[in-house]
C-alpha cells in the first residue's frame, strides 16, 4: 500500500512538474509571436510611408511640369497673339 501512494504520489509530482513547464513555454511562444506581429507591423507602417511619400513627390513633379507647360503654352499663344496682331496692323496700313 506504502508503494502505491508513493507511485501516485510520483506521478501527481510529474504531471503537476508538467503542467507549469507547458505554461511557461507557452508563454514564451506568446510573447515570440506578439514581437514578430509587432515588428510586422512595423515594416508595414515604414513602407506604407514611404509609399505615400513618393506618391508626393511623384504627384509634386507631375504638377510641376503641368504648370511649366500651361507656362509655355501662354508663351505660345501670346507670341502668336503679338504676330497676328502685327499682320493686322501691316494690312489695316495698306
């Protein structure tokens, strides 16, 4: 009988040595997963800026060109305005 208890007595002491092990290692993947969605996250964050960022610059220069066309479009008209204007002047003297 002696035996018997001490055998249920080994194996409760096993189980219970068991269990707090599991619980720690558990823990342990949590906290490993919680850094790696952490620092996923992160880099997500980093590169979603710098997208936006050169979404900006992209945007900024398309712009830039656009007003320096429109700039030399009114150079353009305004030349030819200045030359018509001249032909009629000629014609209306004659």
């Amino acid at each position: 009988m002696k035996k018997t208890l001490l055998s249920l007595a080994f194996v409760a002491a096993l189980m219970t040595s068991c269990k707090e092990k599991t619980q720690e290692e558990t823990g342990e993947a949590v906290d490993a997963a919680t850094t790696e969605v952490t620092e996923a996250v992160d880099t997500a964050a980093a590169e979603v800026d710098s997208a936006a960022a050169t979404v900006g610059e992209a945007v900024d220069k398309a712009a830039d060109k656009a007003v320096e066309a429109g700039k030399d479009a009114t150079a353009a008209g305004a030349a030819k305005v200045e030359e018509a204007a001249k032909d009629v002047k000629e014609a209306a003297k004659k």
